[in-house]
C-alpha cells in the first residue's frame, strides 16, 4: 500500500488558501451599501443573465463572486434553506443571521474536508424594520465569517475598494447616488471605467410590502445614474 | 436546520418529498376508509370566478361548516398565489389551506431559483399535479377542489382553470364556480354574464351570484351586516392581483340585498 506523503497542516491550509485567493481575485468585485431606502447592491457583470446579485427571501439577499457554477450552488441552497424554513415555521422566522452561520459552516468544512476549496466569496445581507436593524455579513472561501455596517466589499479588489469608499461612503445615501458611488467605487477597484450596459444592481427596499428585493433594469440604471449627476 | 447542497430541481415540492417527507400535507390514513360521519372537518364551500374586461375577478363566501355547524363565519377561501395569478378553494378547509400554502411556495421558488416566472399554463399545470396527489384523501372524504385565476401576461388576458378531484384541468372560456352552493352561483352568472363587463360590473355579478347561493345553500354564508363580515374578493389583472377594497364590496352587498327588501 503506497503511503500518502505527509503534508504538515498549515502548510496544506496555507496552499489551499492561496489557490481559493487566486481564483476570487480574477472575479470582479460586488459593494453592498446601506442608505436611507435600505440597502444597495453594485456589480459589475458582463452577463445579463448569470446574475450575481439574487433575492434569496422575503428581506434578506445574496451576492456571489468567484466561481459562478459554486457560488450558484450556494445560492440556491440558500433560497431552499430559506423558503423550507418559511414555510415550516413562517416568512417572520427566516434571518440572514442563521443564513449566514449556515453557509459558514458549509463553505468551512468544504475548505478543510474537500480537497479543492470553494472560490468563492459571498454576502449575505437583510434590510430591518429601521436602520439600525439592518445586518451584513461577509463570508470568505475558509468559512470564515464577519459582520459589517455601512458598506462591505467582496471580491478581488476589495480592499482598494474599501479604502476608496472609507472617505466617500455616508449614510444618507439616495438610491441614486448610492448606485453612482458603486460604480465609481467599482472603476477605483479596477482602475479604468465601467460601462453602465455592465452594471448588476439591485435593492432591497425597506418601503415595499413583502418581497422588498428588487433588480433594476438597464433603462432603470442609465435614468437613475442620468439624475445623480444631475445632483451632483 | 442545516444547508443543504444536493442538487434538486426548481420545485419545493420535489424537494421536500425527497429532503423532508415530514413537512408534506399527507392526509389519507392507510387502510380503512374514513366514513363521513367520523370526524367531519371544517368544509369551506362557495367560490367563483369571472372574467372582466381588465382581467378575472375571483370571490368567495367566508362561512365553513362542520356538518350542520358552522365552523368558521370569516374564513379566508381566495388567496393571493403569485404577482399575477390567485386561487380559490372549497373542499376539506385544512388540506385546502395547506395546498394554497405550499402552492405559494412553490411559485416563488421557482422564480427565485430559475429567475423567470412560470407561465400561466405551468402554475395552473403544477396547481392540477397538487390536486391529484391529493386523491386518495379526497377518496376518504377530504376533497380538495380549487379554482385557479391568473392574468395571462403572453396572452395578455386573464384566464380561468377548473379542476376535478383527480387533478383533471379544465379552462373556463368565461366563469365557473364550484363548492356546495356552487351550482346556485354558476346558474345566477350563467344568466347575468356577459362578456366584456367592467370590473365593476363583473364585481357586482360576482357578489350577486354568491348572494343566490348563499341563500339556497345551507352552507354558503351570506353577507353578514351584523358583524360586519362581507364575501372576499380579488382581481387578477395586467397590474397584479389586488384586493377589492371591503368598503365596496360591502356598499355592494348593501345595495344587493337593499333591492331584495320588501
């Protein structure tokens, strides 16, 4: 019987780790940002059909970069997850905390049980009754597991565009302005422009009854993106 | 609850027979058939639905009836179902409720997991498969009949599907009731209809129809002033399915039954 070569434990965390970094930093990055109306969420996808940005349930929203077939996957179980809980217990019972601690575990133990990792990096975010209700969670391709306010960044160029959101970001955003804060924050990211025909964005809407996520379409964005420079 | 990620396909239906049985509305009892007279549950019974110039106005009574008991005075038979489509049940009103709530489910499932809506012809498809699986509680006595009204977005026009107990589907070119007092309803609008009727129009026949029945059927409830309780009712048009607003529907049952007052 052949004996596997040993593989000290940090050095096997360590490589996976950097196999799952290098596959997200191909991805374009995703801004989830908190304003007056709720919460906003900005991507740049080339596709108009494989989404990034989805409605998982009734308050609660999903964002995804890395791998599409892997982080589709998670989507989906997440919106099982979700509606089996809605409909065993009802739609006030499902939370994107427990959502959020379940995709945790499973990304986690894929990352230490599986031999490839997932590359992938998601979000989970629910708009509240107030402000202050609202939650964001960010959970990396380990498992590991964070929560955020104001606004929160996955994907590859994440912290440049973290630090250009830092000076910029406040929380009285108007969706439009929000949505054109995204985008600016996107370009930072990627250091070039992005056109508008490229953009993902989507919201989950305080003030509508029920299902409050909402996808705008390409003619939405450009009227929108039109009045925040308007305003500005 | 944990995350699960097997594969399924984009039904909830399919995925909580096979991930978690438990949670599926299973009300035939094995072997012996339950007689009627053993435990009789609440039956709710009138339900109607009508096409309009604007789309299909769907209605129904509020009363449930445990035999010769009234069961409920304010039940709720018409129910929302998705964006553009609502069902009305009458039959056994606990596996009915339950079907109204996994059908729900099921279309928001779906259009969350594929990203587009079913078409009309799907849902109401889905909605027959659900009835047929019900046939074997139907044959111990808790039937399951509903009405499906949706608004057509392609055909652009509102549609109406009748269903039997073995998940036969039927589509209604105009109208169609069912439930015990049934009958009674279908004869008032089999005489009243007439094609293109405003929603207004369609409304007051709707309320009329299900006034006839409630006063030949025992079991159908009436308009109720006393307690203030009114028959439900919905449109499903190109703008979505809305609630009538009670204050018209009860200005219209007062002026119904104001022209039967001698």
């Amino acid at each position: 019987m052949a004996i596997p070569f040993y593989v000290a434990p940090d050095q096997m965390v360590q490589d996976k780790a950097e196999y799952a970094r290098k596959g997200i930093a191909k991805g374009k990055s995703i801004v989830a940002m908190e304003s007056g109306m709720g919460i906003t969420l900005v991507a740049e996808n080339p596709s108009a059909s494989l989404n990034k940005i989805s409605e998982i349930y009734d308050r609660i929203a999903f964002a995804g970069v890395g791998k599409y077939s892997e982080f589709e996957n998670l989507r989906k179980a997440g919106i099982r997850y979700a509606d089996l809980k809605g409909y065993a217990y009802s739609r006030e019972d499902v939370f994107s905390k427990s959502l959020a601690n379940a995709y945790s575990e499973v990304i986690g133990n894929i990352f230490t049980r599986e031999i490839k990792p997932l590359e992938v990096e998601i979000l989970v975010v629910e708009v509240g009754e107030t402000p202050e209700e609202n939650q964001m969670y960010r959970i990396l391709f380990d498992g590991s597991i964070s929560d955020h306010h104001g606004y929160v960044v996955i994907g590859g160029q994440a912290d440049k565009i973290s630090q250009f959101l830092r000076d910029r970001f406040h929380d009285d955003l108007r969706l439009a302005e929000a949505i054109k804060l995204g985008k600016e924050a996107l370009e930072a990211g990627q250091g070039g422009p992005i056109r508008e025909n490229t953009l993902e964005v989507a919201v989950l809407d305080r003030a509508r009854p029920g299902r409050k996520f909402r996808r705008f379409s390409a003619l939405d964005l450009r009227e929108l993106l039109a009045k925040a420079s308007l305003g500005s | 609850m944990e995350l699960n990620l097997t594969r399924h396909a984009s039904s909830f239906y399919d995925f909580i027979r096979v991930e978690h049985d438990y949670l599926l509305p299973r009300f035939q009892v094995p072997g012996e058939i339950v007689t009627s007279s053993f435990a009789q549950p609440p039956h709710g019974t009138t339900i109607l639905a009508l096409k309009c110039l604007e789309g299909v106005i769907i209605a129904a009574d509020r009363q449930a009836t445990e035999g010769y008991q009234v069961a409920s005075r304010h039940i709720e038979k018409v129910y929302k179902a998705d964006e553009y489509s609502a069902i009305a049940i009458a039959g056994a009103a606990g596996p009915c409720i339950e079907m109204v709530k996994l059908f729900q489910v099921e279309l928001e499932h779906y259009e969350k997991l594929e990203g587009e809506v079913l078409a009309l012809e799907g849902k109401a498809n889905k909605l027959a498969q659900m009835v047929r699986q019900n046939l074997p509680a139907a044959f111990q006595g808790l039937i399951v009949i509903p009405i499906f009204a949706g608004y057509d977005l392609r055909k652009n026009e509102g549609r109406i599907f009748k269903y039997d107990v073995t998940g036969g589907r039927y589509e209604e070119s105009d109208y169609y009731s069912t439930g015990s007092g049934g009958k009674d309803a279908r004869n008032t609008l089999k005489k009243l209809f007439r094609p293109g009727m405003t929603r207004e129009q369609a409304v007051r026949l709707a309320l009329e129809a299900l006034l006839d029945a409630s006063e030949e059927d025992v079991a159908t409830g009436g308009p109720d002033p006393v307690r203030g309780i009114y028959p439900s009712v919905k449109i499903v048009a190109q703008t979505g399915t809305h609630d009538l607003p009670e204050d018209e529907i009860r200005q219209i049952c007062e002026l119904l039954l104001s022209e039967r007052r001698r």
